[in-house]
C-alpha cells in the first residue's frame, strides 16, 4: 500500500520524506488555508520536495472554472493532480482533464456509486472519507470494502486513496482490504511507528547494556 501524507505544511513534507516512506501529498483548500500562505507559493514548495503525486484543489464551482483553475495548477510540476469535488460539474471537469492528460483526483466520495460515477469519468484516483463517515456514526471502512471490491469486478485502474484517517486502526484496515493508498496526516504516521512495548525493550536493552559496560569496568 503506498502512503501519501495528508498535509500542506512544509515542515512535516520534510520530515516524512527522509523517513522515506511517502509516496505523495494531499492537499485541501482547509489544509492550504491552516498555513497561512499564498497556496500556488506553498504548492511550488511541497512540489520542491516531493516526486510522487501532490494533490491540489479547484474550487471553481462550475466545470469550465474548475477546467481553467486546473490548467496553470497542473503546470506547477509533473507530480501534481487537479483534486476535483465529486459532483455534477466536478465529473464533466475530470473527464474534460482526462482528454487533455491531467490527472485528477475526485474528492469528498462518501458512496460506492460516486466513487463507481468518478471511475467511469476518467478519475485517476477517487478518496473516500472514511474518518468523516465514522463521525456521523457511519462505517467509513466498510465503504472502502465496497469500492475495492466494485474496482475489482470491472479492473478500473482508478486507484483508492482511503481519506480523513484519524487513526492507526484505519491505516491497518485499508491495508488488510487492499486499498491502494492511505493518505495519513502527520500525528497518524507518528504513532504507525510507536509501540509502548518498543519503547519498554529500548528502555531495558540500554539499561542492560550499561550495567554490562559498568560490571566490566570494575
Ligand atoms: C484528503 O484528501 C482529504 O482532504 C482529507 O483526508 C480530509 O480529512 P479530514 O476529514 O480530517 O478533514
């Protein structure tokens, strides 16, 4: 499974990347706006530090906006994939940017029939909100099972970024149904790599080898 970081900032994009474990970024107009910077300014900074695919929003509300905000975003660097919101005009706008080769990523799926819509669209990606379905009581989870399943049963090649992760259940989870990417805020990625019992052996292996080096010395 490939990990995107869900972020716009610029200092956590760092920190992942030399961990070497980040696939790609996800950006969102909430997540640009939290930085406090020109988005096309802080784009050009994370397209600086990441190869793979950086997602970045339109906001137009109509397909020929969305269409012209995507065109100078897609110039920004080859990594970059025009997020388009799943609704009417947002699916003429993916599939008028797939005749044209930009790849899109359809955003806000919250059902299997808008993730199957996106797909049939030309979507290059589609991002179900698991997090957000949870939040209203919902089984974000079980969507994804869905969509893994509907993609299988005719082989589209949109690929399913499992979006809003809010914990490391939900990472392991699109991992064992097979989803294709989690993209992870920073605080997720962090704990992935905490285990108290990890902590406890480091703590007891050091504290070994101290008293080894002191017995030795006498
Ligand atoms: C990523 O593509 C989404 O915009 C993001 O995961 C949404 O997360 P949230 O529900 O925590 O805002």
């Amino acid at each position: 499974m490939k990990i995107f970081l869900d972020t716009a900032n610029v200092q956590e994009i760092k920190r992942a990347v030399e961990l070497g474990l980040i696939d790609g970024v996800t950006t969102n107009p909430s997540l640009l706006s939290k930085e406090g910077k020109e988005p096309v300014v802080q784009l050009k900074e994370i397209v600086k530090l990441v190869k793979g695919p950086i997602s970045a929003e339109v906001v137009a509300k109509d397909a020929d906006g969305m269409v012209r905000e995507a065109i100078p975003l897609a110039r920004l660097g080859k990594g970059i994939v025009i997020k388009v919101p799943l609704c009417e005009q947002g699916l003429v706008a993916v599939r008028r940017l797939a005749g044209q080769g930009i790849r899109t990523n359809v955003t806000l799926v919250f059902s299997s029939s808008q993730a199957l819509l996106a797909a049939k669209a030309g979507a290059s990606y589609v991002s179900p909100f698991v997090g957000r379905i949870d939040d209203i009581a919902g089984n974000g989870m079980a969507l994804i099972e869905e969509i893994v399943t509907i993609f299988n049963n005719y082989l589209f090649k949109t690929e399913i970024i499992v979006a809003s992760i809010r914990h490391p259940l939900h990472f392991v989870q699109s991992a064992l149904i097979g989803a294709h990417i989690a993209t992870i805020p920073f605080g997720v990625l962090e704990k992935l790599m905490r285990h108290p019992l990890t902590d406890r052996g480091i703590e007891a292996f050091n504290k070994d080898w101290e008293k080894l080096k002191s017995s030795l010395k006498k």
